[in-house]
C-alpha cells in the first residue's frame, strides 16, 4: 500500500471506525533544541500507545506478555509521516487502529492529531508476537484475536 | 516504492557505493526488560548518524544549522524494517546513504549491522531543510548540494 | 543537611502538609534489562512533577517559563536515593513538597511511592530562576512567591 | 560529607589521581528547548560512564553482570551539582574515581568537565551488587575488588 492511500484509509477510519484513543501531554522532555517534539519521542509515544491498548483495550498488559510468559510483542515493520510539528505544553489525541491480523502478527494505524483537530504524525506498525526463548514467532492465542477484531478497521 | 524494492535497493548499494559509517555501542541504556534495543532508541540512533554525518561528512553541524542559523531538518518521512534484535554489548555498524536530493530534501537509506555483519534495521528516512522562524523550506545551499552529492547511491 | 536528616524531613512532611501530586505509570519505555525502571528515568519522572507543579500548581507553565519569556527554571542540585525498585505497570505517586525558597531558588523534596504506600525513591531538588539570554539568575516574581508559598512545608 | 567538602576532594583527585576517563559528545538527543543538556540526561552520561568502566576499567561487563550472572550494580544513591550548562556539539570529558569500597558497595565520585576543562557536572554514586532473583546485596567478589582498588582515590 502505498502512503497516499494509507492516508485514505487513516482518515476514513478516526471519522467512522472504532479506535483505540488516549491523550498525550506533549513534555519538555519530548522537546529538542528547535523546541519542538524530536522525533524517535513519538516512536516512544507510539509504543506507550500500543502498551495502553494491550492493557486497557485487549486486557493482555505488556507485564503479562514480557515478564510473566516470556513473549515479546515486538515492532518488526514501520513508517511514519511527520506532518506538523508538536510543541511543548500541547495535548495530543492518539489513534489505534487495526489494520490486519495475520497468524501472529497485527497490522495498525496509528495517528497522532492536535488540540486543534490537525494531522500531526501518521504511522504504521507491524507487530509480531513471538516468544522470547526461542525467539520465534507464536501464533496469537484465540481469546486475543476475538478481542483484537474488535479494533479492526475495514478500508 | 514497495518495501521489497528497498530491500534490494539497500543491499545494492551496501555493497559497492559510497557510504557515511559510524559504530554504535549498544547500551544498557538502549535496552528494553526483553534485553534486546527499546526500537525507539534506533530511531535516535538514526538521528546520531544524521547528525554525524552533517557535522562530519558534509560539515554542516546540527549546532550551526539549528543554533547559529535558527534553521532545521527535520525528518518528515521514516520507514523502518527491524530484522534482528541487537543486545545488550554489541557494536553495531551504521551506514548512511544518500538515495536521492531535491530542491530542498534529501532521500537517505540507513542500514545498522550487527558484528557478524548480518543485518540489522534498514530504514529510510526522508529530511528537509526548513527555516524555523517561518517554518516553511528552504533550498539546500549549493555548496551543501555538492557535499551531499558526493554521498549520492544509484540504484 | 545529612541523608537521614532530609529523611526525617521528608517523611514527616509526607504525613501531614501540603504537597503537589501526581500519578506515574511505569512503562515499558522506562524499563532496563533487569526488568525495573532504568534510574535516569526516576530524573525525567522528578522533572514532569516539576513541570506539572509549575503548570497546574502555580499557574507559571514552562512554555511560559522557557519558550514565551526566554527565562529558565533549571535543577542546579540534586540528590535521590534509591530505595526500592519500580516494575512494569506499577503506578507510583509522585509527591512535591517545597522545602524552602530563596531570592532565585527553589528547595523541594519528591517522594515516589509504590501503590503499596512503600518508599521508592526519595530526591530533592534545587531549582533556580534564571534568564537564559544573560544566564543569570532572576529573582521570583511576586506573584509567583506566593504560589510557590503555598506549597511551603516546615519541619 | 556536606557538599563544600565533596567539591574539594574531587578537585583534589582530579588533579593528582587515578581516573577511568571517556569522552562524550553532546548530541542533539541530549538538549532541551532552552538549548542545554535535559538533566536527566547528564544522568544517563553518569551510566554511561559506570557501564564502560565496569566494560574497560574492570573487564567485568554489565552483559557479564545483567544477563549472564543474573546480577545487577544499581545506584541506590546519587547527588549531583550542575554547575555550568552544555550545549549541543561541546565534547565533554567525563571522569570517574573511586571513593571507598564496602562489602557490597561502591562510592564514585563522576566529573563532567568542558572543552576548556571548566567543571559542567559533579556528581556522586554509590552502586550495589545485587543477586536480582533474591534481591540482596551480595559481596564484590575478591578479583573485581583488587581491579577496584586500582581506582580508589584517598582525600
């Protein structure tokens, strides 16, 4: 798919579709010397969202995944557009959507808006789940792909 | 252009063309409770290889572009595929690769490898020189143009 | 003062004076490869207390301090002790009391404790006003001396 | 030791003693919006240093301590004085030397100076051997205190 359409589809899917939503405060800690959010800071507010939605939306926290199985959900695949900056003190909407669901892998969208409505950063992540001593993928249990089709966005 | 073609597109030019090269320890400080890189470290390692490249290969440093000139350069675009785990110890080799320049953009591939060489995280980053006060582009400089032409890839 | 003067102090404030508060969840982002938060990150968690007191507990946000006035509010002292770890998921409560203040500065203490009520991390902070085209220290509005006032613990 | 007092014994161990010795450039990773190091930052420095004197220094790596032996060296208390600011591109000299040795213990005193020597940071830690599946302390063992002791600094 190529970004024109991912863009379609993203936009579609936050007026629509069901997401998984929650907001973050833009820090100073976020911010880098041109005062705005330096980049790999979202890639972490990306992965603070996937944690939220594993605990919050999915009941399947990243303590249970890591720490107590031994697996790993890790981010095999991403992109991201970055199309407006954030500024300190801002409070951002943050967007999950899924995508796809393959044996052990989920396709999601992610957007980052503005208090004021705008696209700011759009992404993609592939996430692979896999257990952590052999290192290989595992198929996603059939109690956690009933619950991940609750997010998944046609497009 | 498909994920796929980057592959071979990188791979390609890994191989026989001019590249910037850096080593990067991984730390514990990168390093996430699965014991392997928390993945927005990468992007902050990408970020550290841009960064060493401008003050390095092109002479143009972070500190005269952003400080000195109160311009920027953004990342607007970042693809990343991440292969393989790096631990906790390792020294990875990061490579910078010119794909492409526009009026005011440069098309870079980044390639991190581990110690056995084997491939690590491939990414694509998309940069674009912009004046801050005005937040708008502005044309790469010429005699920056003929420094980072010397870093260009075909492909 | 000794460390087990500035427990006392603390501890004592804890139980029965005004504090500023927050919750902080402990996330994946904050973790290092023994499984419990990396200690640089009990920093930044002591500088979003800092900067939520500032803006929600004295009105005086740091997009206000650093980037409308060009003024400052940098920590010149620190110290912390580390007394039990924090895992994955925990939420902790950040507590800020203020110790005392000077002609520029500010002295507070920062409790992090467990959802057990245990002590995790026990710091204070020195904090001066500064501007940052001169680099002097400025002396506190007075305005903002009575907010700050409020927050003022004996003991 | 009040803090006048750890100011001089570092002064007088950096002239004349024994130190392990790294250089660290500042990056613009490590600078907030006022143009400076972000604080919590100059911590990950303190880190930094202790894991490549652990690595070089002792020959005893945090992958050795962390992920084979199932230990860790976490610091259970740190102070630090931020004297003078850094700014992005400065290549700073960070030093480390041993105060004292107990049991399990180790008291460092870390120094952050400027290109121009002048002093930026001074900072204290004091690291614990712990067994992390029980939690306890255990003793440094006799081979790693005798490659200690060659950085013990009196004063």
């Amino acid at each position: 798919m190529n970004v024109a359409e991912s863009r379609t589809a993203i936009q579609g899917s936050a007026q629509d579709k069901p997401s998984f939503r929650t907001e973050v405060l833009v820090r100073f800690a976020d911010c880098d010397p041109a005062g705005i959010v330096f980049y790999p800071r979202f890639l972490e507010m990306f992965n603070n969202l996937v944690e939220d939605w594993c605990r919050d939306g999915l009941k399947f926290s990243f303590d249970e995944i890591v720490i107590k199985r031994g697996w790993g959900l890790p981010t095999v695949h991403l992109e991201a557009d970055f199309i407006a900056p954030c500024r300190l003190g801002e409070v951002l909407t943050a967007d999950l959507f899924v995508r796809s669901m393959g044996t052990s892998s989920i396709n999601a969208d992610i957007l980052l808006s503005g208090p004021d409505k705008s696209e700011r950063v759009r992404g993609k992540v592939v996430l692979v789940l896999t257990d952590r001593s052999s290192g290989r993928a595992i198929a996603l249990p059939g109690d956690l792909r009933i619950s991940i089709a609750t997010f998944v966005v046609s497009g």
